[in-house]
C-alpha cells in the first residue's frame, strides 16, 4: 500500500493532513517530482480543459493582460496535464492556455503527470482557491466540494487553507441563495457583502426581490442591512453543527474501512466508495468483503 500511497504525490496527501495547504508549495513538489514523464512541448490543441474546473467565467481584461506578459517573458511556470485517449486533459493551467492561445502560442510547455478523476479535482479546486481570483459564487461551490470529498468540517478547511473561520462560514452560505440571485453574483450584478447578507434570509422569494432592488436602486450593503432589520425578515437557522457531526462520523467510518481493505474509502451521504484501478483489486476487495463469485 506504500506504493499506492507515493504515487498520489506530496501536494495530494496534504489535502488529507492537518497541514496548512500552500499551492505555491504543492506546484513545487509536482513540478521536482516531474522525472517520470518530464516536462514538454505540447500542442495547444491537443488539451481539454479540465472538466472538474470551479471557475465558469474568466475575465477578459486580466487574460489579455497575462497574454501581454506571456508574449514579452514567455510562460515561466509549465501547466500540469494527463494523457488521455485522444491528447491531453488540463490539470491545472486553465488561465494560461487560454492566455497562451490569446498571444499566439500554438504549444505550451507541460508536466504530463498520471491523474485519476478525483485527483484531479482536487489540484482544480486547490490551484483556484488559492491562487486564483474566483467568483464568490465559484469559490463557494470549491471549498464545498473539498469538504464533501475530504469529510471536512468548515473549521478543518478554515484552517488547513489559511482562511478565517468566518470567511468559510459566510461564503459557504451563498451557496443557500435562490438559483437567481446566485446568477446576480456570477454575474456580478450584486457584491460579495450583498449576497452574504441576503444568505442570511429564510424566504427565497424575498431574497429574489431585495437582489432586484439592489441592482435597480443600487442599494448599499448597509443600506440592505438596515432594510432586513427593518422588516425584521425571518433568519436562516445555522446547521453547522449537524454537519460536523456527519463528518466525524464518516471519517470514524472511512478509517474502519480502509484498515479492513486496505484501500482509501470515501463514505459520503447514503454512499460508500470503494476505488480500484485493476480488476485483481476488485477480485481482493470482493473476497475480503466475503463476496464470492463463481465462473467469473
């Protein structure tokens, strides 16, 4: 199992530590660790971007802005990829080829690494949050998504990624917004201040009629504040707790789990996932698990 272990990558099994996460850090480590595949020269087309990719919207003016700068020192940091069935798949790097494209490369220099999907989502999520300026919307959607597939509490995540305590609670509340008011802060009609007060609201419609008022009357976050005390709105109740408590619980689980297989286990809500990457695994987690099969 050590071997398996190894081959996640140091920057990988931070995100199952209690080690403060550092994305500059962990590119480091991908990067001194590029001896089996290496660095090279890769086709502009032959890379996908990464479906796991948290950003939806990149902005224009600061990708022309990195394209300038690209066409004048080149690209100083190589993209991490993995080969797929036709060319390559983005692990991370999505900003750079866009940029790259925009100032005229047609090949960017690359670390081929061997990711599975999970992995991948992982570097995705870890290279946006940290390093990248993401939506508040994007980023909520980032850090819930860590702290579904590591069985995190929000304090956990707080700490491990250097975030305040706060910051996640109240980011990780935009994700409560109606579908509509979400899109008002995609598309940044309504600010981070705004949406996190209106997170805070029990009635959705309500919510969907203030956000119109912010962008119509161009309402101040203090101004919408002060109007929510006003109408003495109905509060949103905290879960925090419960949470919490489901994770502890599905990490005991997961850790019963992987001292009987032998494999990393990832027990979420209502689902227990087993991975495996050969069929004589599969063959040796079915027979721990006392399943027998015959004539297979």
């Amino acid at each position: 199992m050590e071997t398996k272990r190894k081959a996640l990558g140091k920057g990988l099994e931070q995100l199952f530590s209690n080690e403060v996460i550092n994305f500059e850090n962990y590119t480091k480590e991908e990067h001194s660790e590029s001896s089996d595949l290496g660095v090279k020269s890769i086709k502009l087309e032959e890379i996908r971007s990464n479906p796991y990719q948290p950003r939806k919207k990149f902005d224009e003016d600061t990708l022309r802005e990195l394209s300038d700068s690209i066409k004048e020192h080149g690209i100083i940091e190589p993209v991490l990829v993995k080969k797929s069935i036709k060319g390559y798949e983005l692990v991370a790097g999505e900003r750079r080829c866009k940029a790259a494209r925009l100032a005229g490369l047609t090949e960017i220099q690359a670390i081929v690494k061997d990711y599975n999907d999970q992995q991948m989502m992982e570097v995705a999520l870890l290279e946006n949050i940290q390093r990248e300026d993401l939506n508040p919307i994007e980023e909520a959607t980032a850090i819930q998504n860590i702290i579904h597939y590591a069985s995190m509490t929000q304090e956990d995540f707080a700490k491990k990624f250097g975030k305040s305590r706060s910051h996640v609670t109240n980011i990780l509340g935009l994700l409560t917004l109606p579908e509509i008011t979400k899109q008002y802060v995609l598309d940044k009609k309504i600010s981070m201040g705004h949406a996190r007060a209106l997170s805070k609201i029990k009635d959705e419609a309500k919510i969907n009629e203030l956000a119109e008022r912010i962008i119509n009357e161009s309402m101040s976050v203090r101004g919408l504040e002060n109007l929510i005390n006003e109408e003495n709105l109905p509060k949103r109740q905290k879960q925090e707790r419960a949470t919490k408590t489901q994770n502890i619980r599905n990490s005991i689980y997961e850790s019963l789990l992987r001292e009987k297989l032998g494999v990393k286990v990832k027990v979420t809500d209502k689902k227990i996932e087993i991975p495996y990457t050969k069929e004589e695994d599969l063959g040796a987690i079915l027979e721990m698990l006392g399943v027998r099969i015959e004539g297979v």
